[in-house]
C-alpha cells in the first residue's frame, strides 16, 4: 500500500512515497508525542474486526497529552474521591459524637411518645422494684417480642408531674452505651409508662454485698465506665444529682466485673448552664456533695458522688 506525505513537525522533515513498500519502522523519525498503549481495543472498521486479530490485545496510539490530561483527571478524581472519603468518614464520627443540644443521633429523634394504652403494646410480668415513685415490672413487647422494663408511675398533679416529664425529656435526649435507654413512652389519664431498656444483672451494690469482695482491675473498669457517663452527661450540660450504688446496674447476667454498667434514675437530674451555679438541694444523705447542703453547687458535685 502507498503512504499519504507524512510530516513530522518537531523535526520539519518528509518521508516521499517509496513505490510499493514504505520505509522501514526503524528508519522513520519517531513520534515522540504518541504512546502505545497495550489491552485497549482499536475501533473496528466498517467492514468488521479481522477475525484474525480477534480477541487479542490491540495497540492504540494516544496521544500524550491526552494521556496526560486523562492521567491528571484521574489523579484529580482520585484526590476528590479520598477528600470525599476522608470527608464522609469525618462527618460520620461528628455525627457519632454530636452533642444532644445539637440534636444529632440523640435518640430524642427515634423515642415514640404514645398516647394509646400500654397494655395494648406490651404484656407485664414480675416485678423488678417499687418506690415512691411507682412501680417497675419486667415487659414484653408484643410486636417485637423483645424484653424491657416498664417503669409505671401514677400522676398526682402538680410538680411532680411536671419532674417526671422533665425526666422524660432529659432521658430522650441520651444515647450512651452506659446510660440506660428511654425506648418509647406511654401516656393516659392515671398513668404515665417509660418503656426502658432492660438490665438483667440487678443492682451494683446487691452484687457487690453478694460477692463479698472484688479485685482492683473490676474496680478500675467500674469506674471508668462511671466516668465515661458522667463524662458525657457533663458534656451536654446534664447534672445526675443521685449517683450512688443503687443506681448503677449490671447490663447482663454475666456477673461482677464482666457485665458492663448502666446508669439509670434520671428523677432528679436537671440541666445546667456552665458558670451558672445550682441552689436546689437534691440527692442522697451519705452521697450528696457538702456544697450541695450548702446551696451552691455544680456538676462537679456529681464526681463528689461518685
């Protein structure tokens, strides 16, 4: 086959027709702006792909600024794809760690508040504790089948009510894995339900007066899991006011020092406004802070507590 007049412009020459054959590869001035590429088809022509070249890899030449500009739009996807990553990664661990004023993942956006009648939802059996608050009975739900405590208590009017409802609105707005967990709450003209996770590992001290004794590490972990939700109830501006033995509980039955904590009651909690000291005097006699008898007091007198 004849070849067109091919010019090289870099290198000003031109090869001349040479009859029925045409200069030899080695013997062209070389393109230095094309690159072969290998594992690239080649288009087909009109006629059809040759059956011989079928299935085998075909060199392309492209062009190295095209290479270039596509290598540069891959590495630029690239970078933009790992910022979007890194990005995405980020606000997931913002979101994992929102404060509750921010109204994050608070489980205030998943807790039902209902106003149809418990037992229509949820079929009791034993009792778990009683108070002056009312009673707490262990509960099924019958739609999922799953275990909870049901924490029924009457309505007297007045401010006790309004605190019950403060409780409830502080305890939608906690997600911790040692704070027990408001899951949903009923209302009726008697009686005001908190449907709350379920521990079956009783109370802190019952296991500690039934073991006896226990080492320094289940100490040490206790502890930290203590300090790990108040750290988190400080941190979004909520005081406990109660903390004391009786309110920690074994999530499972799997025992002291392996069971993890929850930390339940929010009866007396209230918010707090940093720098803004509290007055009301609230708590138990052997674990209440001194400044918290003397009317002047901050979320510190919780780790007092503790």
């Amino acid at each position: 086959t004849q070849l067109p007049l091919l010019r090289t412009r870099r290198m000003g020459t031109s090869l001349p027709r040479m009859g029925n054959s045409c200069t030899p590869c080695s013997e062209r001035p070389q393109r230095s702006d094309r690159v072969a590429l290998v594992g690239f088809p080649a288009k087909e022509s009109k006629q059809g792909a040759s059956s011989s070249t079928a299935g085998t890899p075909q060199l392309v030449s492209v062009r190295r600024g095209e290479v270039s500009r596509k290598e540069s739009q891959m590495s630029r996807q690239g970078s933009v794809n790992k910022a979007d990553t890194e990005k995405t990664e980020h606000e997931g661990q913002i979101r994992a760690t929102l404060h509750v004023k921010d109204g994050g993942f608070a489980l205030r956006n998943f807790e039902r508040r209902n106003p149809g009648k418990v037992e229509d939802f949820f079929r009791f059996e034993t009792k778990l504790g009683e108070g002056g608050f009312g009673t707490v009975r262990r509960g099924q739900d019958k739609r999922t089948e799953r275990w909870c405590a049901v924490k029924c208590v009457r309505k007297k009017g007045g401010k006790d009510d309004q605190r019950l409802h403060e409780e409830i609105e502080i305890m939608r707005l906690l997600d911790h894995p040692h704070i027990v967990r408001l899951v949903e709450s009923f209302e009726d003209h008697k009686y005001t339900h908190l449907i709350l996770e379920l521990c079956e590992g009783g109370e802190l001290l019952e296991q500690i007066i039934q073991a006896k004794f226990f080492t320094e590490k289940t100490a040490a972990k206790y502890i930290k899991q203590m300090l790990l939700a108040l750290n988190y109830l400080h941190q979004n501006h909520i005081m406990h006011r109660d903390l004391k033995p009786e309110n920690w509980l074994l999530a499972t039955k799997e025992g002291l020092g392996k069971a993890p904590l929850k930390l339940i009651d929010f009866g007396i909690s209230r918010r707090f406004k940093p720098g803004v000291p509290a007055r009301t005097k609230a708590g138990t006699p052997n674990y209440v802070a001194p400044e918290v008898l003397q009317g002047r007091y901050d979320e510190k007198s919780d780790i007092w507590s503790l």
